[in-house]
C-alpha cells in the first residue's frame, strides 16, 4: 500500500511539474525570465520585496514579543486588554488603508511600506506571545521561584522556552500574511514584486503577472518552512517529544 502511494505521488508530481512548464512556456514567462534584461530587473525586485519583509518582521518580532511579555506580568496585566485592542487596530484596517496613512506622514518608498507592514505584523506575535506565556503551568514557575531564581531568569529560562512553539506559531502566521500584503507596497513606491504583479494586470500581460507571483509564492512556502527549522532550533527537544 505504501509502495502504490508512493508511485502514485510521484505521479501527481511529474503530472504537475509537466502542466506548469506547459503552462509557463505558452503564457511566455519562461521567455521572459530568460531574457538578460528582464531577469536582472525580476531579481531586483524581489530583493526589494525580501528587503521589506525582513525589516518590518524584525521590527514586528521585537515590538510584538515585547508587549506580549510586558502585559503577562503582573503589574501590567489589567492593561492587557486595552493594549492588545490597540495593537489590533492595524490588522482591523484594510492593508492598503494601512499604507495609505503611512504615506500620508512617511512620504512615498520603503520607510511608510516597512512602517505599514511592521504594523500589520504585530498582532499575531503579540497575541501569541501573550497566550503562551499565560498557558506556562503554574507550577513551573512555582518550581522556579522555589529553586531561587529571580523573575528575569524564570522569564528567560522556564517561561519563554515553555511558551516558544505557541511564539513561533504567531510569528509563522505574521510572516506569511507579511510576504503578501508586501506585495502592496507597490502603489506606494516601494518596489517589491507587486511591481510585477500590478503591472502584469494593468498591461493583461500573463508573463509579468506570473513573473511576480510565482515567487511570492513560492516565498511564503520557504518561510513556512524556514519557520519549522526554527522551532527544531529554539524549541527543546524535551519539549517537542512531549507534545
């Protein structure tokens, strides 16, 4: 039975793979990602969109898992709910809402497209952060205060690895939504693989289209797995056999 399962996906896959290159070679795009001045501007441009991603997902990650610790400790936890509608105020706008306001007060190109995507990014680390740091059992925490470990080091040393898969599964779901709305930046002058995509519908030209949002794609299913590696990375092995 495995065997057959086996054939029979490797079939699917030499199936799609054949009506892809099919597709690609009628609609032009393999044309155009071979022409030598067409591939250099393509490569530019998803370096932009690279560029982008990675600047608003640092700044998110830090804001994000910052508040979702500041607001679980105690002094701080009766503001929880008032903080985390605010910071969720930048997913309930529309994201070319988002854009549009950054611009209004950033001016035009990368500094209003990082702003708006870092906001738009927040939410789910934040969220996560919150919850899986609140869902650490007490008892861990009560181990830690009774072996003499001051608040900072049960922070660091029970609470957050503790909470790491719930983190990560936030900032999974931030990055991903982050590749796409990034796609947007272009109407604002940020470059990006929007460029393509936009373009491509605005002239009805498959090729460009494609050109673009192949590799946003194909983007977000490597940062999928990007995410994965870093939960072997920073989730202990301890932790990943007991779930």
């Amino acid at each position: 039975m495995n065997r057959l399962f086996t054939k029979s996906y490797r079939i699917l896959i030499a199936v799609i793979i054949l009506i892809a290159g099919v597709t690609f070679e009628r609609t032009g795009l393999i044309e155009l990602l071979s022409d030598p001045y067409e591939y250099p501007v393509i490569m530019e441009l998803f370096l932009q969109h690279l560029h982008m991603v990675s600047l608003s997902m640092i700044f998110a990650t830090i804001i994000g898992v910052t508040a979702g610790i500041v607001l679980t400790r105690q002094r701080f936890r009766k503001y929880t709910g008032l903080c985390m509608y605010i910071i969720g105020l930048g997913q309930t706008i529309p994201s070319l809402a988002v854009l549009a306001l950054a611009m209004s007060f950033l001016g035009l190109g990368l500094k209003p497209a990082v702003f708006a995507l870092t906001i738009y990014s927040i939410l789910p680390i934040a969220r996560n952060t919150l919850a899986g740091i609140t869902a650490v059992p007490p008892e861990l925490i009560d181990a830690g205060k009774g072996m003499g470990m001051p608040p900072m080091r049960i922070l660091m040393e029970v609470e957050i690895p503790n909470a790491m898969k719930v983190i990560l599964t936030g900032f999974r779901v931030a990055l991903i939504i982050n590749i796409g709305t990034a796609a947007l930046a272009y109407v604002i002058g940020a470059g990006g693989l929007g460029d393509l995509i936009f373009t491509g519908i605005n002239l009805m030209q498959t090729d460009k289209l494609l050109a673009g949002a192949i590799p946003v794609t194909l983007l977000a299913l490597f940062a999928d797995f990007l995410s994965e590696l870093l939960g072997i990375a920073l989730i202990s092995k301890g932790l990943r056999l007991s779930k």
